[in-house]
C-alpha cells in the first residue's frame, strides 16, 4: 500500500506545529520544528491567509499525519462515524484512537504511531492470545493485547520495563508483564492533541 516515505520533520514544518511524529527525537533539542519552523520549500517563510476551506483542509491533513493515514482510509473511517449513533465528531475521534497501531502506542509500546504500526505488521503482538497484524483493527473494550512470547527476548521489548508510561484511563497498561487492555471507550477529553474535529466534518459534509 502507498504511504509517504518522505522525512517526517518536513510534515511538522508543513502544518506549522510539532506532529510528535518521530517519538522523544520530537521532545529534544534535535527536533526540526526548533530549528527551522518554517514551512518546507521555495516559498515556506511566505504564508498567505488562509480560506475556510484552507482551513478545513489543513486541519483534516493534520490530523491525517497525526495518525498516519492515507486519505481513503481517513475517508472510511468518517463514513463509518456517520453511521454510528452519536455525535460525528467524537465517533470519528473515537474510532481513530481505537485503531490498533493507535492502541500499542497508548500503551507505550511504541516511541511514535509509525512505530507502533511497524510492530504491529512485523506481528510481535497478539489480540486476547490470537496473532494479529492489521494496523487498522479496530479493538473493543475488553481486549487484551500481548506482546508475543518469542518477542519478549528482543532489546526493544525488554527495554520497556525500565521506562515509565501514563497511559490514558481508556487503557491499563503493565509494561514489565507486556501487555495492556482496553478498559472503557475514549472520551473526547481523553484526546489532547490540538484537533478541531468540526471543521473535518464540516469539509467532508460539502
């Protein structure tokens, strides 16, 4: 499946805030964003005023990048919303953090959401004890998820042990067992990024 391959700092500096794309490298010193805020480019340090609609679309673009999605399935995903009970915005909200790759990341089993995705297609994780490595499953409350046994000699699993993780009260995480259960559904207060989820609906309700 096509997916940019591009550097991730150059998708910050495009939507003028920091993504958390590339895990603590985002949190230090050594971040783009610090260095050079600008947009990438020829014409980056020139930014005109925005439109509604240009507002719309750069909004929906940055949470697109937020979550690693390509924009069939970020559309699927907001077509899905629409059909569920409730308000839009929140379903649409819901259902991205209870992707999978989103799940392992919450968990603190992965630096960033692209890691998370590359652990979870490289299949070190099961869901309640079957193997799974679909990045885009949507779990449940209840679920359990597991790093697999003949992953748990791997220095990446057995440094997680040594670190500590505040996961979000949708999620229990146990990171010297490896493993995490997903204990409620998120609320929209439980989703701190800077998303303004109305003007997604807004530009895909045209």
């Amino acid at each position: 499946m096509a997916r940019y391959t591009g550097p991730s700092c150059r998708l910050c500096r495009r939507e003028g805030e920091k993504l958390f794309l590339k895990g603590d490298r985002c949190y230090s010193d050594k971040c783009a964003m610090n260095r050079k805020a600008s947009a990438p480019g020829q014409h980056g340090t020139r930014r005109g005023k925005l439109s509604n609609y240009g507002m719309q679309l750069r909004e929906k673009q940055k949470v697109k990048r937020y979550y690693g999605l390509l924009e069939s399935q970020f559309r699927g995903i907001f077509d899905q919303s629409v059909k569920m009970e409730g308000i839009t915005g929140e379903n649409f909200l819901r259902l991205l953090e209870l992707r999978f790759d989103n799940v392992v990341f919450r968990m603190g089993m992965g630096s960033s959401r692209k890691e998370a995705r590359q652990l979870v297609t490289h299949g070190h994780f099961t869901i309640n004890g079957k193997k799974a490595d679909i990045p885009s499953m949507t779990l449940k409350v209840g679920d359990v998820v597991q790093v697999k046994e003949k992953s748990r000699s791997s220095e990446k699993f057995k440094s997680l042990a040594e670190k500590s993780v505040t996961a979000p009260h949708w999620v229990e995480a146990d990171l010297e067992k490896l493993e995490g259960k997903i204990v409620a559904l998120p609320a929209r207060e439980d989703i701190e990024l800077p998303i303004e989820e109305h003007m997604i609906i807004e530009l895909y309700s045209r």
